[in-house]
C-alpha cells in the first residue's frame, strides 16, 4: 500500500511552503532518509523526535506542539501565539536567519548562559555531598561535547574546546586555561548587562523628563489662551 507524501504534519508543512525534500533536510539539520522516514507516518518507521521537532520549529517558524500532536487535520499555525502560519511567515523567519538579528540572538543568549551556570553550581554542589563530584562533572561534560558537535563552538568567545584532561587512573581534571577564559567571559557579560540596564534606565528617566516638560508647556498654553 502506497502511504500518502502528506501522511505527516512535517510533510504537510514542507509541501505548504513548498520546499522539496532536500532543500528542506538540509534547512532543517537531518539526513534525507530521517526526514523520508518520518514523513510516512507510519508506526515502524523513525518517529518525529523532540530535539527534530525544535529544529523544525526554529527554522520555519511553525508552532512546536503543532508537529508533535501531528494532528492532520489541524490547520497549520505559527509560534509561539497559535496563529495562522503563512508563507510570509517563514520567509520573515529566513530573513532573520540571514541577518542574524532574532531577539533570542540580541538579548537572551548570555541571560541563558548566567542561568545554566546558576543550575550548574548547585547540582555539582549536590554531587559533592554524595562523593559523586567527579562523576558529575563527567557527564555534564560529555554533555556540553554533545552539544558542540549539534551546534558548534564560537572559537571567538572561548579558543578550546577540551574541557578536561585525564590523569593515569582517568580521572579528569580541570585545564586552568579553560577556567580563566569562563571566568573573563562572564565578567564581560556581567559589565555588558549592568551598562545596558543603566543605558535603558537613563533613556526612561530622559523619556519621563520629557513627557513633564511637554505637559507643563502644555498647561501654560491652555492658561495663556483663558
């Protein structure tokens, strides 16, 4: 039995916006055989993964759990408001993809970064009180290295990508260099932030001093003409 080319909502997708399989695998970070697979919708073949589905999201613009449900009779919509998703919304999302200016990008990255570092501490806190310190850092490092080879390393922010070295029982330990670059990172994001928390607190108290002075010669107009 020939199963139908839209028995998935990301066939679906692929096909309104009119990519071929291809082009679209290529956009969205997969093989063209992962993405065949889980466009037959059928149950032995490869299922639509989470981490895939963010992917999907990410570069065309589509509502996440729109894919997941894989409702086909569910119209398409957009994230992250539920709306109607319109091909001018994925090349809006292209765009921002070329010129590299997503909000995520301007603002939130180092925000992130602050708060993984925050949760970070208190498991290795955790761990050092069950004597699993070392088993810990391991696996958090195993997965940072699984995530540089999905994503990369900006080599601009910090040179290495070796966390650890290994003594002669393996057991890891720290490379001071990698310590002393994480540290100046995270002192320069902290300036960053403070001088840009002071620049939008200063452009407010400008924008109120302004709205007083525009009401008060307002209220001498409004005097003059009585």
């Amino acid at each position: 039995m020939r199963h139908s080319s839209e028995a998935h909502n990301v066939a679906r997708l692929r096909v309104f916006i009119g990519e071929k399989q291809g082009p679209f695998a290529e956009m969205i970070g997969c093989t063209i055989h992962t993405l065949q697979s889980i466009e037959t919708g059928r149950p032995d073949r490869l299922k639509l993964s989470e981490g895939l589905a963010r992917r999907i999201s990410a570069a065309t613009g589509v509502h996440l759990r729109w894919l997941l449900e894989n409702d086909l009779k569910a119209d398409i919509v957009r994230s992250p408001d539920g709306r109607p998703f319109t091909k001018s919304e994925f090349e809006r999302v292209q765009a921002q993809k070329k010129i590299g200016s997503t909000e995520f990008v301007q603002y939130m990255v180092g925000d992130y970064a602050a708060s993984f570092y925050g949760q970070i501490r208190a498991i290795l806190s955790s761990a050092v009180k069950q004597n699993l310190a070392e088993v810990a850092a391991w696996r958090i490092a195993k997965f940072l290295d699984d995530c540089r080879r999905e994503f990369g390393h900006d080599r601009t922010l910090i040179g290495s990508e070796e966390q650890f070295g290994l003594r002669a029982d393996d057991s890891p330990y720290l490379k001071f260099r990698q310590v002393i670059a994480g540290i100046n990172l995270f002192r320069k994001y902290d300036r960053d932030r403070e001088q840009s928390i002071a620049h939008d607190l200063a452009q407010l108290k400008k924008a109120r001093q302004k709205r007083r002075r525009s009401s008060a010669t307002a209220r001498r107009k409004r005097k003059r003409r009585r």
